[in-house]
C-alpha cells in the first residue's frame, strides 16, 4: 500500500462514531498487527471503537480481511502519532524489546495500552511500567488472549470448586515446528540480544509464552493468590545456531502451591497444539488450549468450550466502566515476567545436532525435528520431571535459580 506519513488514506464523508468512542492507534502494524488489525476492523465499523491511526517504519501490508477504514491516518513513528492525534487507547505490537519505550510514551500521552505479550522482558522492567502506569492512571491489558477463554474459565472453576481434590502438579507440553523462515523474518528472531539491548526471543517466552501463562493463571486458582516463584529451574536446548531455546523444560516451585512443569518444543516430531495438564488427589483435568478443548475428572473425553472474551473489547469495557475487570491487567504477568528474568540469566541453550536431529523439508521451510523429543516433553510434564532427571542421553544438568534465603529463626517460629 503506498501511503505518505501523516496522510488521510481515503479522504472522504465518514459516519461518524458516537461522541464517546474510543480512538485507537495500532503501533506495529504488520507481522502479528495485522491480527489486531483484524479485530479492530469490525469493531470500527460496528462503531465500538475509532481507529485513527497505524504506526509503522515498513509499509503498510494489504490485510484483505480488515481494509484500513477511511480517515486512518499513517505514521512511520509513534511519537509523532501520539503528538498529533492523542488517541484513547493505544495497541502496541511492536519486537519485545521495545514495548517498555513505547509503553511509557504513549501512557504519558495519555493513553491505555493493549500491549503484547510478553509485556517486557525482566521484572525491573514491569516495575517500571507499573510505576508509570500508577502515576498516570492508566491501565495495561497484555496480550495474552487465551486468558480470555471460558474453557480456561471452566478449568479454573473446577479447581476452585475442589472438583480435582487437592491440586499436586501442572504442567504444560507443546510441540511445535518452526521453519527456517521463521527464525529469518525479523532481525530479533531467535536472538538473546540485538544491538546491546536485551530481546530475549525464544520458545518459553515467545511462541509458547501463552502455555507458560495459562498454567500460572490455574495455579493462581489453586491458592486464590498470583504465583510466586521460589525457585525456577530449566534446562534449555537449541538445534540451530540461534541465541535462544527451540526446546526447553522448566519447573517452577512457588512459594506456595503445587509445581509447574513447561515442557515445550519447536522441534517436534508429532504436532502437539499445547496442553496444560493438572493432577489433582481425585483426577486430572486436560485443556488444550489453542482450541479450547477441556477434559475434566469423570467426562467421557475432551469437549470443546467455545467462546473467548477479546481483549481489546474488555480493555473497552472497562474503560467505560471500572468494575468490568480486565482480563490480563499487567500486574496478573508478574509471575511471567519472573520467568523471563530468570531465562535472562540463564546460560546459552545447549546446541543437539548430528543423528539426534533430523532435517525434513527444502529451503526456507525446512524444520529440525529432535529424535525422541515429544516423548521426553510427555515424560516431563506427566511426572514433573527435568529430562535430566529422567536419564535422556542428550540432556544437560538444569540451571537454576538461587533458592531464597531461609527465614530467620524468629520468622520461621511466627509462621508455623
Ligand atoms: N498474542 C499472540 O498470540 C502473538 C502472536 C505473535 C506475535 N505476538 C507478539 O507481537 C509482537 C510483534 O511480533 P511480530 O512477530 O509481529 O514481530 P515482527 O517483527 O514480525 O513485526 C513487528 C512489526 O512492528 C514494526 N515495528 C518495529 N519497531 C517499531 C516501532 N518502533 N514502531 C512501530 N512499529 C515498529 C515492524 O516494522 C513490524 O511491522 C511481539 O511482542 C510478539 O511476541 C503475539
């Protein structure tokens, strides 16, 4: 699409929306923006929402699904945007490593954010953006849709409601495959660090963020409290020379609670959409949940539960009334965000090559596929277990965490 900075695309008479609308701006309008761009299209036009303005140093793609409504307007930097049309909410879809700056600019300019996932990439960074979003009273939803599920919904009611029995363990597993072309989209892909700064892609953090997030947000129904990570172990694999895992288990021991075992791959043999798995004292519950398919104790097998709450029109929803409750509010990442710190000072991934390998597939879409690796992710989430642990050949002794200090004797005689 051939557009100038600043232009009105389709100058013209528009309907226009009811005084009240919000008037919302896309940073980072291609790659995955153009998703957003597809959520944001009907609701412009049903009148829910304005959209003025796309921001976006590249051209702006075509998305056939979601043409750029008339009077949009397009800017190749987001200060500029914020300086001009000071919009209402502001979605920002931009490479992790730059939503903090972005972030803190557009909340001082007023703005409430729908801001991707992974929000920022260490806890230092999400005080920081707590900080700035306390002192100007703005909120931040983050990008993490499949909270928005009502079978993530029906998961954690039964948890909550003891349909489980006392909750022992969850777990995560997903095999996913990546092709080269991934890994050569943009400049940040697979890499630990770009130009000084940190970026930290990779398959715990980025691809598969959303099965990490979907088991602390059970985990936060099984104590009624967000997770607190007392310690975080993870053992961390790659098969090409990226910067970042491909395949990674991790355990996370909260400070109160069952564990949380992520056991994920990029490099897998057999496609595995992405399980969260909790083992309870009288069953366990399976929810896959890029489908939003859910097995529960005593049903005669998985049953999909449709429906999920966008979080673009909940960020609306509460905006116009505070009691509607945002379905990912920043604060609700923390436990993530402590994942990813941790990650931050975890030791380059392990590179596995020769015949634990294989390669299928020609040119830019050619996968690495690890031998064995589904059944060693499997293992690792039914019985919580590193692949260390288990006896893989190819598995490395786990990095960890220090583990917190020991309460002092006067502490340890209040709480028992
Ligand atoms: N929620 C999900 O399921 C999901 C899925 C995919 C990606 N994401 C997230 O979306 C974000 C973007 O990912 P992507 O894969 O689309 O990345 P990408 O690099 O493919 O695309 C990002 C876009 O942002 C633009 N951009 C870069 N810097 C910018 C800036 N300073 N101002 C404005 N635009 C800028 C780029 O030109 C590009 O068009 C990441 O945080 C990623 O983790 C989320």
């Amino acid at each position: 699409m051939n557009v100038r900075k600043g232009t009105l695309l389709t100058p013209g008479v528009e309907e226009g929306p009811p005084i009240n609308t919000a008037r919302v701006a896309l940073i980072g309008a291609n790659g995955h923006g153009r998703w957003h761009r597809r959520v944001i299209g009907p609701l412009h036009v049903a009148g829910r929402l304005r959209l003025v303005a796309l921001v976006d140093p590249r051209p702006i793609e075509e998305e056939p699904a979601a043409p750029v409504p008339a009077g949009t307007r397009v800017f190749t930097d987001h200060r500029t945007m914020l300086a001009e049309v000071a919009p209402d909410v502001v979605v920002i879809c931009t490479p992790p490593h730059t939503h903090l700056s972005i972030a803190r600019d557009a909340v001082a300019a007023g703005a409430d954010l729908l801001l991707e996932k992974p929000p920022v990439l260490s806890s230092t960074e999400h005080e920081e953006l707590a900080d700035a979003l306390a002192s100007t009273g703005r909120v931040a939803q983050v990008g993490f849709q499949a909270l928005g599920s009502a079978a993530l919904t029906a998961l954690t009611d039964a948890v909550s409601a003891g349909r489980l029995g006392t909750v022992t363990g969850i777990a995560t597993v997903a095999a996913w495959q990546r092709p080269d072309a991934y890994y050569a989209r943009a400049p940040w892909a697979g890499r630990r660090h770009l130009d000084g700064r940190p970026v930290l892609d990779g398959a715990l953090a980025n691809p598969l963020a959303h099965a990490v997030m979907q088991c602390l947000a059970v985990a936060e129904a099984v104590t009624g409290h967000p997770v607190d990570p007392a310690r975080i172990e993870v053992e961390r694999y790659r098969v090409r020379p990226i910067e970042v895992d491909d395949t990674a288990v991790l355990r996370l021991r909260p400070a109160v609670g069952p564990p949380i075992v992520a056991a994920v791959t990029l490099a897998g043999e057999d496609f595995v959409a992405g399980e969260v798995i909790v083992t309870g004292s009288a069953g366990r519950a399976v929810l896959e949940y890029p489908t939003d398919r859910l097995s529960l104790p005593g049903d005669p097998g998985p049953r999909e539960v449709p429906g999920r709450r966008g979080l673009l029109e909940n960020l609306l929803a509460h905006r116009a009334d505070h009691r509607v409750a945002l379905i990912a509010p920043l604060a609700r990442t923390a436990p993530f965000t402590a994942v990813l710190t941790a990650l931050q000072a975890a030791p380059e991934p392990t590179l596995l090559g020769g015949g634990l390998v294989d390669a299928v597939g020609e040119g830019a879409q050619r996968v690495l596929r690890i031998r064995g690796v589904n059944e060693v992710l499997r293992r690792a989430a039914e019985h919580g277990e590193l692949p260390s642990e288990s006896g893989v050949a190819w598995a490395v002794a786990p990095w960890q965490t220090p583990a917190p200090d020991p309460p002092a004797p006067a502490e340890r005689m209040t709480s028992e």
